[in-house]
C-alpha cells in the first residue's frame, strides 16, 4: 500500500516538479539554496499528499504546499544533495536575443522580484502562473480586495525599479 | 507594455530551461529528513515540557528533604504539586491537539495562526512555570532558613542582636536577585531562539495582517 502511494506521488512530482522548480527560483538565489529548498517542498508534499483526495487538481494543491513551505516552514540547512546533473544545470533567462532591450529589462525584472517581500513574491508567482485573485486570497489568506491592492502596489514597486 | 505582462511571457518560456529530476532522485528525497521549523517548534517545545517537569521534580526533592518539619503533609505543598501537574497535563494536551492542527495545505495565513498559537501554548506554560517557581521558592524559604545550620545559627545571632527585620530583609533580596537572574537568563535563551527561528514567520504574518488594517 505504501509502496503504490510513494510511487504514485514520485510519479506526479516529476510530471509536475517545474512548478517546485519556479517557486525555488523566486525563493532563492543560488543553486546550493534551491536544491535545498526544493528538498523540504518535496518532503512536505510527501507527508501531505495521504490526505491529497483527488478532488483538487494536483498542481493547485502543489501550488499551496510549496509556498507555504518557503514563506512558512523553510528553514535554511546545509544539506548535500546528491543530484550531479541538477548541480550542473545554470538557469538563464531565455530571451529573443535580437532584442537587448527587452533582455535587459527583464534581467532587471527578475532581479526587481527578488528584491520583494515574501508575500510579494508568493503573489507575482500566482500572479505569473495565471491564478485569478480569488485563487491567490484563497491560497495566502486574504480577502480578494486586498490581493488586488497588494498586487497593484507590487506593480508600481516593479516599474519604480524598472524606471528609477 | 505591463511589466508583469513581460515577466510572464518569458516566465511561460522558462518550462525547459529547468533541471529535470529523475524519478530516483525524487524518490530519495522523500526519504530524507524535513528541516521545516515546525519539526523545530516541536523539539524544543518537547524539551521546555521534560526541562519544567525537571526543574518541577527537583523543587519537590528538596522540599522532601526538608521532610523532618513535617513538609510531606505541608497541605500548600502538596496542593501546588497536584495543581502543577495538573497544569501541565492540560498545557500538554493544548500544545498537542493546536499542532495537530498545523496543515500545509491551509491558506499561508492560517497556517502561520496555527504555527504560532502552538507556540503561544508553550510560552503561557513557561510563564505559569515561571510563577510557581517564585510562588514555590516563597512558600519553601522559611523551611530552608529553619533547616540549614548556618542560617539558622545567623537567625539566632540576629534575633539577639535584634536585627531580625534586617536579616529578613537581606534573605528576600538575594532570593530575588537570584530569580530575577535566573528568570532573565532564560527569558534570554527564549528570545534568542525563537527570535532566529520565528523570525521570518512573524514578518510574513505581519505582512498579511497589515493588509486586513489598512
């Protein structure tokens, strides 16, 4: 029984696992912290997923877990992970590279977005993974009017930095 | 363009720029340990219960000591006793049934009351532990004073002298010189802590509920 519930959720995760990969990203800023992060989501969503009953889809109910793990419960740890190929993997931003000035104001986006609370980052990435507001008040906590102004505010604080 | 709008067009590309990890490698975390604070809240939270039980069985063992005066009967002893573990029994149970309640699949928000109302069970029950031990040193310092040679030779010095107030007086102020080094050492050790360890949780809290006041 253990055995078909741990192969069943392995099996999820990896179809799912960019969705942990894009909190990490947001979350973290080098690669020794993401894998460490990705670790205790991965764990969370194991000792969660007995109770996972199918009804929600299984990417929403990753969303929830996995920011709850890096604004809540992650705890910074200097543990090695054994992964070789994952180590040696550099994220870089994707752009048309006709276009430098587009690639230059998202190399300044992307580092806009880091330098955001935790909260702010948990509604950008909703927000980037085409969530409605009533899906992100649902998964932070707060009222849909209040996900809308925080949101705006973000915004504001982006093109701020994008135009000082 | 909106710079959300641009940021999403390109976080939409970023699908096959991430590592993709194999099933074993999945597999094999799910198999390590979490290091989520919550497993931390816990440990220590554990630790205060088996250090107060502690301390609580060690005030009890010298007030035995002090049994010749007839302390075993001494009914204010033996109701604070059965009054401590009383306390301790529901504090345990209160602490044990809010972090039953802690679920990841719970909005952040409501994740993080529950965190830290497990918490606050701990703390009230240090605080009760705190009180009963200046109760507790109180109730047994006329025991002690009687029992101990040395102080009982000085009392004997002070009341022929008649510096009896005195004498009283210079007791009660190194009692309290003492609990109140005691108490803030740990009070210290508390804050140190949870400072490190909540201290992230309680500025994303803040962060939220600042938005239901605004």
């Amino acid at each position: 029984m253990d055995k078909a519930l741990e192969h069943s959720f392995v099996e999820l995760l990896e179809k799912h696992q960019n969705i942990v990969h894009k909190v990490c990203r947001l979350y973290t800023n080098n690669q020794d912290a993401h894998n460490d992060l990705f670790q205790e989501i991965t764990i969370q969503l194991w000792k969660a997923y007995p109770k996972f009953r199918g009804d929600a889809k299984f990417s929403t109910w990753m969303y929830r877990v996995g920011l709850n793990t890096a604004i809540t419960l992650y705890r910074k740890s200097k543990r090695s992970i054994k992964t070789q190929e994952f180590e040696s993997v550099q994220f870089k931003i994707k752009s048309e590279p006709y276009d430098d000035t587009e690639e230059q104001q998202l190399k300044q986006l992307y580092k806009g977005v880091h330098q955001l609370n935790d909260i702010e980052k948990a509604l950008v990435f909703l927000y980037l993974e085409d969530k409605n507001y009533s899906e992100i008040s649902e998964t932070l906590g707060i009222t849909e009017v209040n996900a809308r102004v925080k949101m705006n505010r973000v915004k504001k604080k982006l093109r701020t930095i994008l135009n000082p | 363009m909106d710079e959300l709008e641009l940021l999403k067009k390109d976080w939409k590309k970023e699908d096959k720029v991430y590592p993709k990890l194999s099933y074993n490698e999945i597999y094999n975390m799910i198999l390590s340990k979490s290091s989520s604070i919550v497993k931390w809240i816990f440990i220590i939270s554990m630790l205060e219960f088996v250090f107060w039980l502690f301390i609580s069985f060690g005030l009890k063992a010298s007030g035995f000591n002090l049994e010749l005066d007839g302390m075993e009967q001494n009914f204010g002893f033996i109701a604070i006793s059965i009054f401590s573990y009383a306390i301790l029994a529901y504090f345990f149970y209160r602490f044990y049934t809010n972090y039953k309640t802690i679920n990841t699949t719970d909005s952040a928000k409501t994740l993080m009351e529950n965190i830290l109302k497990t918490r606050r069970t701990v703390k009230q029950y240090v605080f009760f532990n705190l009180f009963v031990l200046v109760v507790g040193v109180a109730y047994m310092m006329p025991y002690a004073i009687k029992q101990d040679e040395s102080s009982r030779a000085l009392l004997e010095t002070a009341q022929a002298n008649g510096e009896l107030f005195k004498y009283y007086a210079g007791i009660a102020i190194v009692t309290i010189i003492g609990l109140a080094i005691a108490i803030s050492v740990l009070l210290l050790f508390y804050w140190l802590i949870y400072g490190i360890l909540l201290k992230r949780l309680n500025r994303n809290y803040y962060e939220l509920k600042k938005l239901e006041v605004e």
